[in-house]
C-alpha cells in the first residue's frame, strides 16, 4: 500500500531522464558537425574542386548562421513551445544532411551547411530552455552536465571521425551517417520530451531581430577573421557592434524587448556569463595553439594532433558528469572557483612545459567540463521559468562568442610572436582564467 504513490513519482522521474536522450543525441550531432569539418576539408576541397575561399566559407557558415540565428529561435521556442522547435532542427539536420551528402557542388554543401547552423540553433535553443524550465535543483546540475559531457564526447570524437571517413568510405558519410540518428531523435523527441514556453506573450519587433542577426552574425565572422583576414574582420566588427549598441538601446526603449538587458543586472548573472566566455575561450584556444603547436613544430600529422587533444574533450565530458557528485562536499560557488583555477592551472603548465601535453590538457578540459556547467547552472538559477528562452540563447551565444574571442585573441598573440609565440599566449591565457576566479571573490568579500 505505501509502495503505489510512489510508482507514478517514478515512472515520471524515468520519462523525465528518458526525455534527455533524444536532446543530447541532437547536441551530438550538431557537436560531430562543427568539430568533423576541419579534418574532412581537404578530402572535401579535392573532389569539389573548392577555393580558398570557398572553403573557407564551408567551415564557418554553419557557426555564423547559427549565431545568427540562436535569439530568434528561442523567441519562436518561447511563443510556439520549446519541443517543436527542437523537432523542427532535428527535421532540418535529417534532410540538411541528406542534401548535403548528395551535394555535387561547393555552393550547395555550402548552403546545406548554412542551413544546418540554423537547425541546430533550433536545437540547441530548445534544449538548453527545456532544461532551464524543466528541471530544477540538483537535477538541473546533473542536466546541464549531461549536456556539456555530451558536447565534449562530439568535439573529441569529430576530428577523428572526420579524418577516419575521409581516408575511408567518404566525407560524404559525415552528412549521410547523420540522417538516421536525426530520424531516431525525432521520434524519441516525439514521444518524450515535454513541451514548454513562456506564459509571457513574447513581442515581435523586427529592427530588434534583424539587430540581433547582424550582430551576432558579426562579431562571430570577426572573430572568425580576426588572424586571415583583418580588414574583412574589421568591417564585420564595426558593423557588429553599431548593430549590437542600436540593438541594446532598443530593447532598453520596448515595453517587450527580444532579449531583456535588465538581466544583466541579476545578482550572479553577469558573473556566469563572464566565466562562461572566460572558460569557454582558454578551452577553444588550447586546442588550436596546442594542435598548431605539435604540427609546426613537432611535425605531427593531423590526425596524430587530433589524438593528442583527446584527454582534453574527455576530461571535458568527464568534467560534467562528476559536477553533480562534487556539489555534496562543496558549495557552487567554490566548485566553480577550483574548477577555473584547475583550467588556470593546465594552462600554466602547457606554457611552461610545451614537451608534457597530456596531463595539463586533461586540467584544462576537467575545469571547463565543471566551470561550464555550474555557469550554466547559476544562469537558470537567477531568472525565472518564463525567461528560459532567452536565458538559453544568452547563454549559448556566451560559449560561442567565448571560444571565438579566445581564439582570435590567444591565436593573435601566439602569431604576433616569433619566437616563444605558444608559451607567451598559454600563459596570458592562464593569467586571464585566474583572475576571472579570484577577482569576483575579493570584491564579494570587501
């Protein structure tokens, strides 16, 4: 008798964890997507017979046309429900990467490509506000570690994988292989993932979303360009950040901004979304100046270097699945302080040790894995259910942004330098990751 309450408890509690699979499994492909496309390039290049620039384009058109398009999708998730907008991407990456795996010319995979980023803006933004709304407390950790583990577990495999089926059956399988795992999350979606959205009519103003799109959609290219090309990157930051003042004055002026700024103002707000760009910058980073670092100057292939990053995204994933277990012995907030010390910490030996990589790499990636997670986290935690959606774009626009900005910065200094390039930028690296953990700790303090 006392047994019979508690089934419906647990079969809604299982129903509730099932509902992550068919979320993460679209993470993941939208993970293997962004990770595969640098070592499947070259293959790409020879029998599409691309240009410089049209690869180019290739690699950075799915991540512009994602950020572009992240805070407009978590306003149709906050209008028309979270779930259609997460089946609506999985649709896309289902005939997306069909069409990308027939494509017979660079401007079709490149298009393909492009709209693939849209889908997974759809994605991501409806996943990571079902999370926020859905799930609370410590199973909202343990969400949000799920989610950053399985997004380590894509950016370690993709490489790989890239490499592995462009020396093998073809590039062509990272598209086609994609379909039947899309399919699959689409009828798990389906049948488990809850529905959401805001009990906030959420306003439509169209100077805000094209704002949005030009500023987001620049800053990503001028991050992108920071090193290859300074004039376009110069041009596309102007026009980014004139769009992104126009955009912040406006949503200050409407009774129902696309995105609230006052959030901002949100105790412990501001501060999780520095730790994310932060964190989310030293990460992307190492991983470029360490794979630059054992090819130039070690000679190593592009496969061997993408083996060499492996304990970093392993530690990344590992670094989301133990968060939940670390918040038993240590407050969020200290957890999130070691976690970036840790990641300062690897850095700091990468520069003074460029001979040892393994073991700091697995220091950077653990402390991301935690750090990232528990940023996540605190963003939930200081709004409300109904703001989920634009919490989840911000947050995700702060990753983005994040690995972008370490890259142009951390790669610009290495490249400045002729000698001792690695070492100086690793370090700064480390300097600006401590400090983003200590400095808020004093002044809380004070």
């Amino acid at each position: 008798m006392t047994l019979s309450p508690a089934l419906p408890d647990s079969r809604s509690s299982i129903r509730r964890w099932a509902a992550m699979v068919p979320m993460l499994l679209g993470i993941l492909i939208g993970s293997l997507a962004i990770s595969s496309a640098a070592t499947a390039l070259p293959a790409i290049r020879a029998e599409l017979s691309l240009g410089d620039t049209e690869a180019l384009w290739l690699v950075d058109s799915y991540s512009l046309a994602m950020a572009a398009t992240l805070i407009i999708a978590a306003r149709i998730g906050d209008a028309f429900g979270r779930k259609r907008i997460i089946l609506i991407g999985l649709a896309g990456f289902a005939v997306l990467n069909l069409a990308g795996g027939l494509a017979t010319g660079g401007a079709m995979l490149i298009g393909a490509r492009a709209l693939l980023g849209i889908a997974e803006a759809f994605v991501i933004a409806g996943v990571v506000a079902t999370i926020g709304a859905r799930y609370a407390g410590r199973d909202r950790v343990v969400a949000y570690g799920l989610w950053t583990a399985t997004f380590g577990v894509g950016n370690a495999l993709g490489p790989v994988l890239g490499g592995a089926l462009a020396e093998g059956p073809g590039w062509r399988w990272l598209f086609l292989g994609s379909v039947p795992l899309a399919i699959i999350a689409i009828v798990l979606a389906a049948w488990l993932v809850p529905d959401s959205r805001s009990s906030v009519r959420p306003g439509w103003d169209v100077p805000s979303i094209l704002a949005s799109m030009l500023a987001l959609g620049g800053l990503v290219l001028a991050l992108h360009e920071a090193v290859a090309a300074p004039l376009v990157a110069i041009i596309a930051g102007a026009v980014a950040v004139a769009s992104l003042v126009f955009f912040i004055v406006r949503q200050r002026r409407l009774r129902e901004p696309l995105i609230d700024v006052r959030l901002f103002g949100l105790a412990g707000f501001s501060p999780a979304i520095t730790r994310i760009l932060v964190s989310a910058g030293a990460s992307a980073a190492s991983v470029l100046l360490v794979s630059l670092q054992l090819q130039d100057t070690r000679g190593a292939s592009a496969a061997e270097a993408g083996l060499a990053l492996l304990p970093q995204a392993a530690a990344i994933a590992a670094g989301g699945v133990v968060t939940p277990l670390l918040l038993r012995w240590l407050s969020a907030n200290t957890l999130t302080v070691l976690a970036l010390l840790a990641q300062a910490a690897g850095l700091g030996w990468l520069a003074s040790d460029p001979g040892l990589i393994a073991a700091p790499l697995v220091l950077v990636g653990l402390g991301f894995g935690i750090a990232g997670t528990l940023a996540a986290t605190a963003l939930f935690e200081a709004t409300t259910e109904d703001q989920a959606g634009q919490v989840g774009a911000i947050q995700e626009i702060g990753f983005a942004l994040g690995s972008g900005l370490g890259i142009a910065v951390f790669g610009t200094i290495a490249a400045a330098l002729a000698t001792g390039g690695f070492a100086v930028a690793v370090l700064v690296a480390a300097i600006v990751v401590g400090a983003v953990a200590v400095l808020p700790e004093l002044r809380r303090r004070r």
